[in-house]
C-alpha cells in the first residue's frame, strides 16, 4: 500500500512535470503559427491586398457621397462648377423645376450674376468691392474662352467661379449659345430666382443693397423688347419662321437682360423657336438682337417689361455704343449716368431706370474706384 502509495505518487509527480512541458510546446508552436499567420498577412496586405480590401469597403462609403438621402442635396449648391455634362445633357438637367410652387424650406433667393468675356475681367476689383458683405445673396458665373486660365486668389468673389465653355471663336456666331449655357449653370443652385447677363466691360450703378430690393421687388423681368416696324426690326423677320414666329410677335432688343428664374427656365427647355432662329436668322437678322425678345414675348408677354436696365451710350454713332475710358470718368460724367431718366417701374413712373451700365475700358478702373463710394453708393 505504501509503495504503491508513492508510486503512485510519483508517477502523479511525473504526470504534473509532463503536462506543462506538452502545454508549453503547444503554446509555443501556436504562437510561431500565429506569428506566421500576422508576417504573411501583413506582407499580403501590402502588396496584393490593399486594393481588394479598399474595394470591398468602398460600396459601404459610396451612398453617402452619391445619393440623394436628404433634401440638402438638392438645395446646397454645387461646390465645384467643372462639371462633366455636355450641352444637350445640361440643359435637360437645368430645365426640371419644382410643380409645388411652395418650398418646404426657408429659401433664400439670390441673383446670378453670369458675366460674358473672352477672359480677363478688368473691373473685378470694383466688383469684389460691390459684393463685399453680401454673401449669400448672390452667385457668380464666368463664361469665357475654354483657352483662358482664370487667375484669381481664393479670397476672390471670382475664386472658380468659371463654368466649363465649349465656344470655338468669339464673335464667330451668335453668343446665345453661351447665354443658354450660363442661365442653365445657374440654374442648377435652386436658390438663384434671379439672372443677370453682364459683360466684362459692365460696372453696377448702385450698392448691393439698392440693386437687390430693386430686382426683388419687380413685378416684371428687364429685357429690351420692342416691335420695330423698320428695316432692323420687322424687316429682319423670315417668313418661313410662321406658324411657330408670326411677324406681329417679331421684337428687338438688346441680350443684356435681367430675369427670374420662369423665364429662364423657358430659355433653357426651349427646343421649339431656338432651332428656327439658328436656321433662318442668318445676317442680316442677329439671333442676338432678336432670339430672347421674341421667344420671352411669345412665352411670357405679361411678365416683362419691355425695358433693359443696363445703360449703354448710342449717342456717339457707329455700329458700337461708346466705351469709357480714364479720362470720361469724371463727377459731371456719373452724375448724367446715374440721373435724367423716367421709365415706368411697376406700372408706376420712375428715375431709377438703369442698374448697369457698359462699356468701361480697364483704363476706367482706378477713376471708378476713388468715386464709386461717393456717387455710386459703395
Ligand atoms: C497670375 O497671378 C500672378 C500673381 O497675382 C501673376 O504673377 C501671374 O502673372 C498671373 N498669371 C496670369 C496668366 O495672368
Ligand atoms: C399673325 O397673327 C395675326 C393675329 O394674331 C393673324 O391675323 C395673322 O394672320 C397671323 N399671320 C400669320 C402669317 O400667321
Ligand atoms: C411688354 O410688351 C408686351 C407685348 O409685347 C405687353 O403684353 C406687356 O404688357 C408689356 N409689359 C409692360 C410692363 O408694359
């Protein structure tokens, strides 16, 4: 019994020696297996894996960025105007517009300004002065020649603001194209009620504040539309334009026009009268002079005034309205701008006709600048 009390014990003894040496082998040989394992991973990851492993998690990430969740997506602006779309797809994209006349939520109405130039915008530093402190209430766009590389600071109000634009040559054919263009860039930021056409050589004739409450409180859109039984006007008419243009609708005017977001939005869905205009205004007949006077008078008669709000000079003759340069810009020179005039505002009689006016040479800048505070209000 003793003896084999003590065997027993020390074969126990044994059995206890023998189970931490077999464990001990074991972790070890799991531990270099999982060293191993971790090497091999790491070394996969690195070069095969990283791709796989980002692409499986990408679907996971992609909604967030692409579709619509929320109704922010389609009220926050476009963050980046380089989009992709062709014309045709842009402006398919530009003509949806809400049935509900209501917004379901508080929408801050601004005015595009959408100015045309070959490149450069001499006058932008009295712009950016206009602008200063009225964030929100406006957008800019900049059509221009694809070739010219915008170089403003991104402090600018100018800052990319540029849209992508597919003229060839300037003056080549008529810049309706590029007017259609802009109005449907603009169109994409839902809060723009408003769409002024500018030029490089345009300077506003009033602060922000005035030229705001003038355009938000318009009954009527400004565009220059009248029916001129002359040669220019009525004679420019091409029969063949009948049944969709008849000639008692036939109207003239200049493109330096101001108008709400409807009116734009005729412009942009319009596949009926833009392709007739294109065929049979051929020069003499200015698509220009013609193509949003007729079109906005067949379309929406009743909502425009008839009227430009950008100030130009014809006085001087010739083919071309006079440009101002250095030397023209004098406290007589602003005051003859600014006052004399009458037109009906509202169906009632006004002074205040003109918002805009053209055309400054850069050499008008640094004048404009030092009385711009006292006579045109900023
Ligand atoms: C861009 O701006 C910088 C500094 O404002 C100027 O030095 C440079 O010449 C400009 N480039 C062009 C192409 O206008
Ligand atoms: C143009 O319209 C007027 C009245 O609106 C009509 O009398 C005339 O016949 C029309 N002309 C053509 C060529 O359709
Ligand atoms: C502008 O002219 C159209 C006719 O072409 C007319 O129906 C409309 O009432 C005019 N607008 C104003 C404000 O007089």
């Amino acid at each position: 019994m003793e003896e084999g009390k003590d065997s027993t014990a020390t074969s126990r003894t044994n059995q206890y020696r023998v189970l931490p040496q077999r464990l001990l082998q074991l972790l070890v040989l799991f531990l270099i297996f999982c060293t191993a394992f971790l090497v091999i991973s790491i070394y996969m990851i690195r070069y095969f894996g990283v791709h796989s492993v980002v692409t499986a998690t990408q679907p996971s990430f992609q909604p967030c960025i692409e579709e619509p969740t929320s109704l922010e997506h389609w009220i926050r602006p476009q963050a980046n105007l380089l989009h992709t779309m062709t014309d045709k797809e842009l402006l398919w994209r530009a003509s949806f517009s809400p049935r509900i006349k209501k917004y379901p939520f508080t929408r801050v109405t601004k005015i595009a300004f959408m100015f045309l130039t070959k490149g450069p915008l001499p006058l932008a530093p009295l712009w950016e002065r206009f602008f200063k402190g009225h964030k929100g209430l406006y957008s800019i766009y900049i059509h221009s020649l694809p070739s010219y590389q915008a170089n403003f600071s991104s402090s600018s109000v100018f800052y990319r603001r540029q849209i992508p634009s597919q003229i060839a040559e300037w003056g080549k054919t008529s810049m309706c194209d590029a007017e259609r263009r802009l109005l449907a860039n603009a169109l994409l930021d839902v809060s723009n009620e408003w769409f002024v056409l500018l030029s490089e050589s345009c300077i506003p004739l009033y602060n922000f504040g005035v030229i705001y409450h003038y355009i938000l409180k318009s009954k009527y859109s400004f565009i220059g539309a009248f029916d001129d039984p002359g040669p220019y006007g009525r004679g420019r008419y091409n029969k063949y334009m009948a049944p969709e243009v008849n000639i008692t609708q036939w109207r003239k005017g200049s493109q330096w026009f101001e108008i709400n977001r409807r009116l734009a939005i005729y412009i942009v869905e319009d596949t009926t009268f833009y392709p007739k205009f294109a065929e049979l205004c051929k020069p003499a007949c200015y698509v220009d002079e013609h193509y949003f006077p007729t079109m906005l008078t067949i379309q929406a008669a009743k909502l425009l005034a008839n009227r430009s709000i950008t100030w130009v000079d014809w006085s001087r003759g010739g083919p071309h309205p006079a440009t101002f340069g250095r030397t023209d810009i004098t406290e007589e020179f602003l005051k003859r701008i600014l006052g004399g005039h009458s037109c009906i505002y509202n169906d009632r009689p006004s002074s205040i006709c003109f918002l805009f006016a053209r055309k400054f040479a850069p050499s008008a800048l640094e004048p404009l600048l030092m009385l711009a505070q006292d006579f045109l209000g900023f």
